[in-house]
C-alpha cells in the first residue's frame, strides 16, 4: 500500500514529526522539575510523579497499539491518538494541583506512545518493501533526535518563558499534523469494519497494565523511594514479576492475544529485541548522565547543556537517510551494527577521560562520535526488527521492539542511578578520609577562606562555617564528577561485552520473487 510522490513526503513529515513531538516530551520536563515544582507549591520528589506517570503509560499503550489499530482502525487510531495527545498536552499547561496534572499525564503518555508505533507502521507502509531501510532510516532520525531536543528545548523555554510552555508548544504541531494525517495518510482495505469480530482479550490486557505498569513504577521511582527499603516498591515488584510471567503465558496460550508475544518465537526479531534494549540502555543513560555531569559538576546551565547537545546530533539527520538507502541495496547490516557498538563504547570511553574544568565545546567530537554510534546502531535495528517476519506480523513486531525500546532506556537510567549514588558515596567517603580534620593543609585552607570572608562580614564564626560548607561543596562536586566518569567507564565495558552476541542476527537476502510475495502479502494485511 506503498503512495508516491507528494502524498508520501506529507506521510514521512507527519509521522516523523509525531514520533519527534511524542519522545522530546519523554526529557522536556526532565529540565522544568523545579520550575514546576515552585509553581504548584510541591516538592521535587512530589512532582517527579509526572515523569513517572508518562513513563507508565507509554510502556503499557506501545505493546497494545497493534491491537487497537485493529480494533479501532489504524487511521482512526492514530487520529484519536494525535488529538488526545495535543488536548492533554493543553490540559496539562493549565493544571494548577498535582493530581490534575499527574492525570493528564498518564493521559498524554496514553496517546503518546501510540503515536511511536503506529507512526512507525504507516511510515513503513509508504513505502516498497525493498525500500523499507529507507523508511527505517527516516524514523530511526526521528527516535534519536527526540530525547536529544527535549533537554534543549525545554532549556530554552525555561529561561525565556514559564514550565506550561513545553506542553503548549505541543498544540500547533499536533493541530496541523492531525490535519494532514486526516487529509493524506491512507486507508487500508477493510479497515475497522472488522470491529465486531474482534476479540478483546481483557485478561491479557489487564495483566500487562499490572505487570509492564508496575515494573516501570519500580525502575523509575526505586532510586527516590530507597528501593527496597519500600513496601511500595517491594508489592509493585511481586506484582511485576507475577504479573509479567502470567501475561507471558496467558498471551502465548490465546487464539487472538492483545499483545502476540509468540513473535518473538523468530529468532531474529529476539535477537533484534534484545539489541534494542540494549540500544536503549545506551541512548537514554547518554543522554541521562551527559546532562547531570554538565549541570552539577561543570556548571552548565540547562539551556547551555541542551545546545552542546544539540549540533552533534544533527549529524543523524544526514546520516540516517544515507544508511537507509545502502541498507535498501542489500547490504548486511551487521558491520553497522559492529561499528555503532564500537563507536558508543569509543565516545563513553573518551568522556570517561574529561578533566572537571572542561568548556562547552570540548565534547563536541565525542558527542560527534556517539551521534554516529546511534545512528550505525538504532537503523539496522529498526529495520531488522521485521526483516523475516509475516507482513501481518510487523505491527506485533514493532510494538513489542519499541516498548523494550523503552524498558531498556528506564532500566538504564535505574541502574546508572544507582551505581552514581554507590560511587559517590565511595570517592566521598575516600576523599574526606584522605584528609584528616587536624590535617594541616585543611587548617590552612579554612584559615585562608574564612579571613577573606571575615574581611568582607567582620563576623569569624560564620566565616569559619562558610568555609567548611566550601570545601564540603567542593569535595561532593568530585565526589559527583568521579562517579559519573566510573558510570562512563562502565557503559562503555557494557557496549563491548555485548558485541559478540551481535552475529546472531539472522540476515537473509530475499530474492525479487520473495519481495513480490511479500509485496503482495502486505496489501492483504494491511
């Protein structure tokens, strides 16, 4: 059901720009915590509840799109999800109370990452199945440069405006791209007049949403609520364990699941899955550990931060498209996959090496570098995740690659948490131990900084704990600066030891007659 010509460039700018629009909202309000937090009178821990709730909505909605769009009709589908995603987002701008805008949140999250799936869906079905790696490359543009405008643009609309504004500016993008969706994207044959024949797999459904729903819950409140010193945190992981394993099992056992987990019975698209989780742990911990070493250690502002990240990553709109059509020749993707892997071990490796005073620019090149390393690794990927699968297949497909997408960006993210924490308590608790209290630098310097302080307050006493609050601040800025350079070190160690496995990837050349046939099946599922 592939179209051509200006109708197909309307479809690649409308579900790229969605996909976009849904993952910069993924990191925008990561930057807007406090300013949110001062404007509803809340704490940071209280309003960090909008990051969860986003979270588990996206990653119970993206495994379930499949089936909706069945339901509902794909089209229709995508249309309701664009306009609850643009009301939200206005919902949320006008949200006075935590609770309210937890709400619109979760709701936001809900059309969201429908949007990310289906996008991805439509987007493939513009185009021929030989120039698919095209369309992988156009949405793999759009996965990668997301979380990276978040941070960036929510700095600037901080510093320029107030915390509604990173929903608002949601609204004209979502307006005109419902518009256009309605206008060009097309229908497929039959679509949602297969309603009543549908059967929905409550039980299956119910599972996920306590299962997927309260695993997320665990991965991104563990660190706030001390783990497992929480009840809540210990009953979610019962529920999650139980719930994953009986929604596992219950959906392998269904004639018509909600989610069909048997796909992952090909052997590609498991491996492929198991790579996108781990692409996902890289992308998200970059661009999680990036942005706190820059703010609390070298002194960027958010804003500051955002931009450094910015120039480096536009390297993947040139580079995405280009691999889309060398992979559309047929060439293996597996060397790319190799060199992205290298190339992401190679950048945290060298941002492991940064010295405490560096400027602005100075990460430019491994930035440049991890910008390269995405784009070789998230392509393939994505093109892989149907190579080898039944046209009627890829939405299952697809959704299940882009949820572990994202379970593997919230559980990176978990684990980078914890291990910053753990090493800096260890460098923090090594460097006040190199220094005794009675140590004579240490008394040298507190003299020195409580004189000049004393000089300007005519107050010692006060100067004297000034001083000591200094060099305690100074202490935990390389406390802080250690840990993440070992975080660094360690992501890198990760992308290396799971390159082997990367030759488990199954690809196939297909013949011009298996393209036919594919060609043709396609129209018939779809």
């Amino acid at each position: 059901m592939s179209v051509k010509g200006f109708a197909r460039a309307i479809i690649v700018v409308t579900t790229v720009t969605a996909a976009i629009m849904e993952l910069i909202d993924t990191s925008i309000v990561n930057v807007a915590i406090s300013d949110m937090a001062g404007g509803l009178g809340v704490s940071i821990d209280d309003i960090s509840w909008v990051i969860t709730s986003y979270g588990i909505a996206n990653v119970i909605i993206i495994p379930l799109t499949g089936f909706m769009a069945e339901l509902f009709g794909r089209k229709n589908y995508y249309i309701a999800s664009m306009i609850l995603f643009t009301v939200t987002s206005y919902m949320c701008a006008q949200s006075t109370g935590l609770v309210e805008i937890i709400i619109w949140r979760f709701m936001q999250g809900l059309g969201g990452g429908a949007l990310l799936s289906t996008s991805q869906g439509i987007l493939f079905d513009a185009f021929e199945p030989e120039e698919r790696p095209i369309a992988s490359g156009l949405f793999g543009m759009g996965v990668v440069l997301g979380p990276t405008l978040g941070p960036t643009l929510g700095g600037y609309l901080i510093e320029h405006s107030s915390w509604p504004s990173i929903f608002l500016i949601n609204i004209p993008i979502g307006i005109i791209a419902t518009i256009l969706a309605y206008a060009y994207v097309p229908k497929k044959p039959n679509e949602g007049k297969n309603r009543k024949n549908v059967h929905i797999d409550y039980t299956g459904i119910l599972l996920l949403m306590a299962g997927i729903g309260c695993l997320q819950y665990v991965l991104e409140r563990g660190e706030t609520e001390d783990w497992f010193a929480s009840t809540n945190i210990r009953i979610c992981s019962a529920i999650a364990v139980v719930g994953v394993i009986l929604f596992i099992l219950w959906e392998l056992k269904q004639k018509n699941p909600a989610v069909k987990i048997s796909v992952l019975g090909n052997r590609n698209l498991a491996t492929t899955a198991t790579f996108t989780f781990i692409a996902g742990i890289g992308l998200n911990t970059s661009v999680f550990v990036y942005p706190l070493l820059a703010q609390r250690v070298l002194g960027f502002t958010a804003y500051e931060t955002g931009v450094s990240l910015l120039p480096p990553s536009l390297i993947t709109i040139v580079l995405m498209p280009v691999m889309g059509k060398i992979l559309a020749k047929g060439v293996s993707p597996i060397p790319f996959v190799v060199i992205g892997f290298l190339m992401f071990g190679l950048y945290q490796y060298q941002s492991s090496l940064v010295s405490p005073d560096v400027g602005k620019w100075d990460f430019f090149i491994p930035l440049c570098i991890r910008s390269i390393g995405i784009s070789c690794m998230m392509l393939p990927l994505t093109n892989q995740a149907v190579a080898g699968l039944q046209p009627k297949d890829y939405g299952s497909g697809i959704a299940l690659n882009n949820m572990l997408r994202q379970l593997g960006g919230a559980v990176g993210i978990a684990l980078a948490n914890i291990y910053v924490r753990q090493q800096y308590f260890q460098h923090r608790n090594d460097l006040v131990g190199a220094v005794p209290a009675n140590s004579t630098k240490l008394i040298d310097q507190v003299n020195t900084l409580s004189k000049g302080l004393a000089a300007k307050t005519g107050d010692l006493v006060t100067a004297t704990h000034q001083a000591y609050g200094i060099i305690d601040a100074k202490i935990e800025t390389q406390s802080y600066y250690l840990a993440y350079m070992d975080t660094f070190r360690l992501i890198a160690i990760f992308f290396i030891a799971a390159l082997p496995f990367v030759f488990l990837l199954k690809v196939k050349k297909k013949s011009k007659a298996e393209l036919a046939a594919e060609k043709e099946a396609m129209a018939e599922a779809h």
